[in-house]
C-alpha cells in the first residue's frame, strides 16, 4: 500500500495568495457592481519592454527553421545568458563570480522552495519574521520544520528572527545557532533593506557559525539607496558561505514568462562536499530550467534598450510606492518600506487584526492588500501593499483608504 508524504499534512489551511483569492471572489460575485483595485499580490502589471518582445520574435523564429531549431536547453542554462549575467550583475559590481556559478531556472519561487533538497533534514532553518511564505513552508514539506503551534503560530525547529518596527524590521543575529539561514533583502513583505555593513555582520556571523545563507535578492532592481548592496557578494567572504537567488518577474515583468537563476559559488563546500556540484547534480536530474525562447528574451533585458526600457518600468512603480508612502503617512498611518522595494508595510488601526483590515478595505473600500499575518507571526497588525499596479489605480485605492477615516 502506498503511503503519502504526512509533512504535507502538517500545512495550516490554504497557501496565503490562495486564501486571498477566495474571499475576493466570493466578494466580487457577491457585488459584481463593485470595481475592486487590488494592491495584493506582487504581479506587475506594465507590458513586456520592446526589446525583450523583439527578443522574443526573434528566438520564436530560429525556432521554426531547421537549422537553428533547438531542443532541450542545456540543464545549468545557455551559456550566452549565464555570461550575460555573471558580467552585468555580479564583475560589473565588482563581485568575482563566473559564468559557469550561475544556474538559470524558472523562476526564483521555485529555487527558493527547490535549493533546501540539497540539505539534510537534520539542519535547522532560520527566517526573518515576517517573510516570504514559501521559505518556511518548503521546509515543512521536507519535515525540517518540527510542530506547528497554532496558538503562536510558529513551528517548532524553525529559529524566528523578529523583523518590527523596534529594530527598523531588519534582524538581529539569532541567540540559537542555525544551520540554514534565509535572509531576503530588500525584504517582501516589509520593504526594509540592509546596509552593506550590516549584511557583512551576517556574512562574518555565517562564516563563524558554519551556516550558511540563502540570500534572496528578487527585488534589487528597486534599491535607491547608496550604502545597500545589489548582491550578497559585495560583501568579503561570502562565496563561501551564500546562495544568492534572483529573478526576473520584478525588474522586467517575467511574471507570466517564468525566468530566474541561482548562483552557487564553487568555494561554497560542507567539508570536501561541493555544494556547486550538489546544486548541479540537481538541476540535471530535475531539470527546472526555461526554454531557448525565453532564454533570449532574459538575455534582451542587458541589452542597452532593454536597460533603458526597463528603468522606466522601474521609475514608474517607484512612483507608485512614494504615492503609497506618502499619501498614507500624510493620512496619519504609520509606514515603512517602499524606499528600497516595491511593497510599502502599514501598521493597521490601533485594535484591528490584520485579516480585519483585509475585510475591511475589501468592503468598505473595494482595495485588496495583504495580511501580515500571512508572512509570520511578527505580520500580526501589519499589512502589505504593493506598487505593481497602475499610477491611476494606485491614486484611487490611496484616495480611498483616506476617506475610510478609521
């Protein structure tokens, strides 16, 4: 008789998008006169630039002759794109990382939940709180995570790194010593970014401790400020104690294309152990790389049109954040983020849950956001809006939220 992986079980309710989802449906079908602005879910909403469409009808015509039709892409990326990005985004920044350390997938959720499956079940994770959903619930899939305690909302193998408003939601070094730690920056869902100083503190914590990180860095393209590194690998040693994981959904709109990449330093070693070679060894057993096609069209985004295109598309969400930003401030709520990322964080009404003032917004203002519930427990009376929506749809949901005078 089979048997079913039981960890899969221990998942409370629904993933939180999912749960989103629902209770705008049931609205909408219940109040179909009602035009809902939804600042929810981190999807972009600015067409593809022309560079990367003309990209994508190039590659869709090699694909229709012969002599330059091609098959399976080969399992760690084509070699034009992993060159591509190992020179603009890592040697242009100064970070010593080659072409042959890069590893093109579909998509930086999917390396986020995958890269774990190279570690042991014996190691213990660490997660800033509140953060990125699928960090923690990957693991409890694999059954590294413990118990869940539904009372306080944490599992318990997990080492939680409060993220609030006390320590400007950035984390402090854990008192327990993790084997496995997931840092995001600039942070989804808060918005806080890290000093270059700080994120070194946490390279040298790694490197002292034998951890090492997993460093998500889906939303550089956003950061403004001067002292905050673009990559894990500014900082001295961290090409021996991090995984860096980017993609492609936020700087250049590949929600619906599905592109990303790990980078997997060949110093990075658990003993005599390669975890370079682990990560390759992976990906040609379960290949979840993306096709020639879309390849070019990740290829396009270097490019000088595609630079300058897509640092408009960035411009124009920035825009949105600071109306975000400023318009709620300005109204009397407490914010933060949005500076350095695309997500601004709002402290909710004094005595409201965070899941209240969903339901609230929702009804009262047809504006959906996020829960900071839903990213941990340290969410709880928070709440997240995103800038990846239209300017018009952006001033009208802020517009709204203000008349609510809660």
């Amino acid at each position: 008789m089979y048997k079913i992986n039981d960890n899969y079980q221990k998942l409370p309710g629904s993933y939180l998008f999912s749960t989103i989802g629902k209770k705008v449906g049931a609205y909408s079908a219940a109040h179909p006169e009602r035009r809902i602005i939804r600042l929810g879910i981190g999807d972009v909403t600015l067409p593809l630039a022309p560079a990367i469409i003309e990209a994508l009808h190039g590659a869709v015509d090699e694909m229709g002759k012969a002599e330059t039709f091609r098959g399976y892409a080969p399992d760690l990326g084509y070699d034009f794109l992993r060159e591509t990005i190992a020179e603009h985004d890592y040697r242009a920044r100064g970070c010593d990382i080659g072409a042959d350390e890069i590893f093109v997938s579909d998509g930086a959720k999917c390396d986020s939940g995958n890269i774990q499956e190279i570690f042991s079940l014996d190691n213990r994770i660490a997660v800033c709180d509140p953060v990125y959903p699928v960090y923690v619930d990957s693991n409890v899939m694999a059954g590294r995570a413990g118990e869940y305690d539904p009372a306080s909302q944490v599992w318990s193998n997990v080492i939680y790194m409060p993220c609030t408003a006390e320590n400007d939601f950035v984390p402090e070094l854990p008192k327990e010593t993790p084997d496995l730690i997931y840092l995001c920056f600039p942070n989804n869902p808060t918005g806080a970014a890290v000093s270059r100083s700080k994120l070194q503190e946490w390279v040298d914590y790694a490197m002292k401790v034998g951890a090492v990180i997993l460093y998500d860095a889906a939303y550089e393209a956003y950061i403004r400020s001067e002292d905050v590194p673009h990559s894990i690998y500014e900082c001295q040693g961290a090409q021996s104690c991090a995984i860096e994981l980017r993609s492609f959904s936020k700087n250049a709109g590949f929600t619906g294309l599905r592109l990303g990449f790990a980078v997997v330093p060949k110093g990075l070693k658990c003993g005599e152990v390669s975890l370079h070679d682990m990560w390759a060894r992976r990906h040609g057993t379960k290949y979840n790389g993306a096709p020639y096609i879309v390849q070019r069209a990740g290829e396009a985004v270097y490019s000088e049109a595609g630079r300058a295109q897509l640092a408009e598309q960035i411009a124009y969400y920035r825009k949105n954040a600071d109306y975000i930003f400023n318009g709620l401030r300005d109204a009397g709520y407490r914010v933060s983020g949005g500076v350095d990322s695309p997500y601004v964080w709002l402290k909710v009404p004094e005595g409201m849950t965070s899941w209240e003032f969903f339901d609230c917004l929702l009804e009262r203002a047809n504006v959906v956001g996020t829960p900071g519930s839903g990213f941990g427990p340290s969410g709880e009376g928070y709440f997240r809006l995103t800038a990846f929506g239209s300017y018009e749809n952006t001033v009208e949901a802020v517009d709204r939220i203000r008349a609510l005078q809660i």
